[in-house]
C-alpha cells in the first residue's frame, strides 16, 4: 500500500514552494515557483491528494519561508527518504549539512561521502534532487566555483546564494568553495 501524499503551499518573498507530505515526514518541495497554481501544479504532479493538516505541519512552512529568504537554520525537519538510499542518500544528507553562506563542490561531495571519483554522480543526485532548498544543491558549484546547472535557473542559484551571503556582487562565490 502506498502512503497517501497530502501538500502545502508556502509563500515566500521569493515565490511559491510547495510542500509533499507523507505519514513519515517530507518527501519532496518544489523550486521556487512565480504562481500559487504553479506550485500546487506541481505537487499534484508529485502524487499530493489533498492538503496536509495543521498537526502534521507544524513550522515546516516558517521554516521552508527562512531558507528561501537566505535566514537559514537548523532545519530538524523529519525528512521522508523513501526512495533515496545508499549512495543517493549519503549525497542528499551531506549537502544537508552544508553551512548557509558557503559553497562546496561535486567533487568534494563525493569525496566527503567515500567515493572521490564520482563528482558527476553527484551531480545526477543534485539534479533530480526532491527536496530543493531542504537539501540545498544550490550550495554545490563546479570544482573552479562556477556556478553550474540548476533546475530552477541559475539566476535562481545565483539569488538564493547571494541572499544567503555566498556570493559577491559579481556572482562568484566566496573562497568558502571546496
């Protein structure tokens, strides 16, 4: 029996971001999205069948508005990996811990979880990231800090690392990046 999928739409001074929730935590967000009928497009898409309730909520949405504003902090929301295990979720949870306002790399990733050689690896996982801003593969630039693909866009990256204060004013992150 699958578990039954309900969402929740957060405003956020930057756009829409909508929420997955399953019995077992958060599954999945969307990108920032310019319209509420953007976001609940896509949750719908996602498998959501209704709203979340109050109860199962809690402060995720305060705390999903605080990453989109750059104000990040520790999250300690209970994560859904249903689907992501062995080397995707090593990647996914690693990236969690990267501090706000610093960059690393595709290859320090991979290092950092055991498999020094698979930088583009962790690029695939990057890219098909279900949980955007809560595992927050906008702090994962190329090797030489260049800011690189993006499912949002990369003025997105570019804005969501400038509001968390990892970018300069010319768009080149701070010596943070490994």
């Amino acid at each position: 029996m699958t578990d039954q999928l309900t969402f929740h739409l957060c405003e956020t001074e930057r756009g829409w971001v909508g929420l997955v929730l399953s019995p077992h935590g958060l599954r999945a967000t969307t990108l920032l999205r310019r319209t509420r009928d953007e976001a609940m497009r896509e949750v719908m898409e996602l498998g959501a069948t209704g709203p979340a309730r109050d109860a199962d909520l809690a402060d995720i949405p305060e705390r999903i508005c605080a990453l989109a504003s750059g104000r990040y902090e520790n999250l300690a929301i209970q994560v859904d990996w249903n689907g992501a295990s062995g080397f995707r979720r090593a990647v996914m949870e690693e990236t969690m811990h990267m501090p706000a306002g610093e960059t690393r790399s595709y290859a320090w990733l991979a290092e950092r979880v055991g498999r020094p050689a698979a930088a583009r690896a962790v690029g695939r996982v990057m890219a098909t990231n279900p949980l955007p801003l809560v595992v927050p593969c906008h702090r994962v630039v190329g090797s030489n800090g260049s800011l690189t693909g993006y499912g949002g866009g990369l003025p997105l990256k570019e804005d969501l690392l400038r509001a968390e204060g990892a970018l300069s004013t010319r768009a080149e992150p701070r010596p943070s990046a490994r």
